[in-house]
C-alpha cells in the first residue's frame, strides 16, 4: 500500500545497546555521518587551490562564507564575529541535510522533531550559556523590558520567560514541520504521477514544480534557523 510517511521510518542499520541504553547506528545516523562529509569535502575542495580570480566552485564556497558573516554582522554586530564558526557549522549542515535530502531514496533526518529539536537545543543552551558567561545574574533582566511600568512586571516577566523557554520548541518544530510536510506532499503528488500512468502527466508537471519549491523551502529553513540562532546570541550578548 502506497505510504507517504514510510520515507520517514527510523531503520536500524547497526545494533548497538550500551547498559540497557539503544544508541544502534540508524540510517538517520547514516545521512547525518554524510552529511557531514560531503559539507567537509566541498569547502575544502572549494578553497583548497584559491586563486586570485576564483573559479565556480571556489566562488560558491565564498559567497556562503559571506551570506553567513553578513547575517551574523547584521544581527550580531562585531561581538558576534568569535561566534561565526559555531554559526557557520549549524547553517552549513541543516542546509546540506535538507538539500541531500532532496535526492530521492535518501533519507532527510531534519524531517524528524528529536533531531531539530537537538539542534534547537544547541542553539538556544549555547546563547544561554553565553549569556550567562558574559552578564552573570545580571542576564535575568533579559525579563524585564526597558521602560516596563514595575507593577506590570508580575504580568509581564512571566511571560518574557514562558517566550524565552519557547524558544527551542518553535524553532525545531518550524524546521520540522517545514521539512516533513513538504516531502509528504512531494511523495503524495509522485504517487499519483505513477498510478496515473500516461494520464500522469499534469501531476508531473505539479510535482516538478514544488520540486523545486521544496528546494528553496530547504535553504529558506536553514537560513530561517541561522537568522534567529544570531537573534538569540545577539539577546545574550547585548541583553536587547
């Protein structure tokens, strides 16, 4: 029976249990190992014989180095600039989880919640961290907008502080959902192209087309998910 959701099903390629605890070696596991390759192997590639005049592959490498310095500047400012690596390496591989993804039979591990939400994490557990690094306690009067009159503040810093520990939930659930339902629809419309035989045509053409949408839907994500990682960084920073 035809399944959209069965490209999502979690399978064990390795056993592996440690104290009762399952870590098995999964393909989702797989896709994330290379991922991580292929993100490695094309920036090395690409600036491994720079030239004065770069060529397509080592310009491509450049202007992603420089998309991503410019969201951190303008988000961030020059506090930002130590924090680039970190940005760069969580844009690069949900950008390339997503595009591999794209390629049918692979598996889109960003299309599952505990993954997005693990890189949520990261995100929102660095910024807090940073937070706390650079401001001590003083990084609690994140809660307590300027100019706020005092006897609103039981009101309000209840919810400044529901909003900041949302953070991590809207954030992977937005990559998620994004990822998931465009791959359903995308399976659901090549479905029909294939029952419909030479009448499949008109669904070729549509699932052609949000072939391409989901593409861009897949950099938007990972630009969507940089732009408000350099937003919580630069909250922690400049407690804005």
């Amino acid at each position: 029976m035809f399944d959209p959701l069965h490209q999502f099903e979690i399978h064990t390629l390795i056993p592996l249990k440690i104290d009762g605890i399952d870590i098995s070696f999964t393909n989702s596991s797989l896709f994330m190992v290379v991922t991580v390759l292929v993100t490695a192997f094309f920036l090395i590639a690409g600036m491994s014989r720079s030239k004065i005049i770069p060529g397509r592959w080592q310009a491509l490498t450049e202007m992603i180095y420089g998309f991503v310095a410019n969201i951190l500047d303008e988000t961030v400012g020059i506090k930002g600039q130590k924090y680039f690596p970190f940005i760069f390496t969580i844009f690069m591989f949900i950008l390339m989880g997503n595009l591999i993804g794209m390629i049918p039979y692979n598996f889109t591990f960003t299309s599952h919640i505990i993954v997005t939400f693990g890189l949520a994490m990261i995100a929102f557990g660095t910024a807090t961290l940073v937070g706390f690094i650079r401001h001590g306690f003083h990084y609690f009067t994140l809660f307590v907008p300027k100019g706020a009159p005092t006897y609103m503040l039981p009101l309000i810093v209840p919810i400044e502080i529901l909003s900041y520990l949302s953070r991590p939930i809207s954030l992977s659930i937005r990559l998620f959902a994004n990822m998931m339902a465009g791959h359903t629809m995308l399976k659901v419309f090549a479905g029909f192209t294939v029952a419909l035989g030479i009448f499949g045509i008109a669904p070729l053409a549509i699932n052609t087309m949000l072939t391409a949408f989901e593409i861009l839907v897949a950099i938007l994500q990972a630009y969507v998910f940089t732009i408000l990682t350099c937003i919580y960084l630069q909250d922690a920073i400049n407690l804005h």
